[in-house]
C-alpha cells in the first residue's frame, strides 16, 4: 500500500473511532441524566405559561404539563423530576426559592432566566401602546441593564446551581425572537418589531456567554422557532392578548414542544 494510501486508511479509521467515541459518550450523558435527577428551574418560559394544562397545585406559577420540562421528564424517565420554574421569576426569586431540590444526586438542570430582570412585560408594553421613539428607548434602557447588571445576577445563579448540583449538566434555554420581519402584519411598525427582535439576541448572547463561562451548555431556541415567529403565519408564540395579557409574548404548546424541547433534548 502506498504511504499516500496508507495514511488516508488510517486517518479514516482514527475519525471514524472518534466518531463512534463522541456519540457513546453524548449517548452515555443523555442516560445519566436520566437516570439521575432533573429539576426544572426558571421564569414563565420554563414553567409553561401560554402552553396551557396548568397544573393546580403550582398555583400563580402556572407550571404546565404541556412545558418542556414536564415533557423531557415524561419522554426520559429520571429518577425523580422536581419542576420548580415559576411565572414572573427574576433572577433573585430562583434563588430565594427554587434551589432547594438540588444535590449531588441531580443530573441535569434546565433554566431560563434574565428577561424578567431586563424589563421584558415593561418593554412589551410600552411598545404596544407607545410609538416607536418611546419603544426604542425603553429597549435601549434594557439593553443597558443588561450589559451592566444581568451579567452579575446570572453569576449568581450559575455559581448556586454548581454548588448545590456538582454532579449536574446544565442547560441553559435562551428567548426565541418575536416577530417574523419583512412580511405584511398588522399591529406593531416593523421598526419596532426588529428592535425587539434585535433585544432578544442582545439578551441571549449575554447569557450564552455567561452560561459558557460557568461551563454550561446554552440552549438556543432561535433556530426552532425560525418560521414560527407572530406574524409567519403559523406562530409558536401568543401575540397581545387582552383577555388574558399574562399569556402574551409566551410560547404556545406548539412552541414548547416543537421550539423548546428539542433545544433541551439538543443540548442535555
């Protein structure tokens, strides 16, 4: 055989044993997280809000069985799921409130959380009823607080989750964009919905990175929800709903299951 020949031979063999090395190893990660502990933690993305099916006993947390960490716990098994997500939760509410389950025994954690920190009901808000100036300026002030303050919070939490939780994979789940642009929508001006698109990103590059600092895997949901943006035609998330505002700007079912589960499967 040829020198040529025989290091082509070989390099295929070395890449395709550390192709079948790679996949054991994410095969063996996704078994131990199920087969450890799961505990869900987080704001109104994690527990479900918009998905419907609320569980009564999670009260004013509105935890949905149709959330995807009820879903992960369903389609996985772990040895025991403790969903402690909760609507309108900040950083400090994680905290004070949704650790106690984490131990040496849990697996995996999934969390999203920051937007309640930023502003997110004020800026959706003011942009609904206000005109594009005054939304572009109370974006601008969320973006401030997000360079200058939500960093440090986040620490916060990262470093209390690796502390009770030594043993756990984390997952870090992002914010989809809003709005599809470029296509004719009634309600909000373009201008506004490419700032709030653009404040998504700005949020979520800014917990990836601290994610990826504290060894974390950071969940992107963008790609998922691509397609399925308010004003697509075919949206994962409510547009403003008058009867029941709690619900706006939140995934639907159809965006847990089909926008935030295979994030989470993607990355625990």
């Amino acid at each position: 055989m040829r020198r040529s020949r025989l290091v082509g031979f070989l390099s295929s063999l070395v890449l395709a044993a550390g192709t079948a090395l790679t996949g054991a190893a994410t095969a063996g990660a996704a078994q131990h997280a199920a087969a450890d502990g799961y505990v869900a933690l987080g704001d109104s993305y994690s527990s479900g809000v918009g998905a419907g099916s609320y569980i009564a006993s999670s009260g004013d947390c509105k935890r949905s069985t149709k959330a995807h960490p009820y879903l992960w716990a369903a389609a996985n098994s772990p040895s025991s799921f403790d969903f402690t997500a909760c609507s309108g939760a900040r950083t400090g509410d994680v905290l004070a409130g949704q650790l106690g389950p984490l131990g040496s025994t849990t697996g995996l954690v999934s969390i999203s959380v920051g937007g309640n920190d930023a502003g997110f009901a004020d800026v959706m808000m003011t942009c609904v009823l206000q005109s594009d100036s005054s939304c572009l300026s109370r974006i601008a002030t969320a973006k401030a607080y997000v360079d200058s303050t939500l960093p440090g919070n986040l620490d916060n939490v990262y470093s209390a989750i690796r502390d009770r939780a030594p043993n756990a994979h984390v997952v870090v789940l992002g914010y989809p964009r809003f709005y599809r642009l470029g296509t004719s929508c009634l309600g909000l001006s373009e201008t506004k919905r490419k700032a709030i698109n653009d404040a998504a990103d700005h949020l979520n590059t800014a917990i990836a990175k601290r994610a990826a600092d504290h060894g974390f895997n950071f969940g992107d949901v963008r790609p998922t929800f691509s397609g399925h943006e308010i004003c697509s035609g075919s949206s994962w998330l409510h547009s403003v709903n008058w009867l029941n505002i709690g619900e706006s700007y939140h995934p639907t079912a159809a965006g847990q299951s089909g926008g935030y589960l295979p994030a989470l499967d993607g990355a625990a």
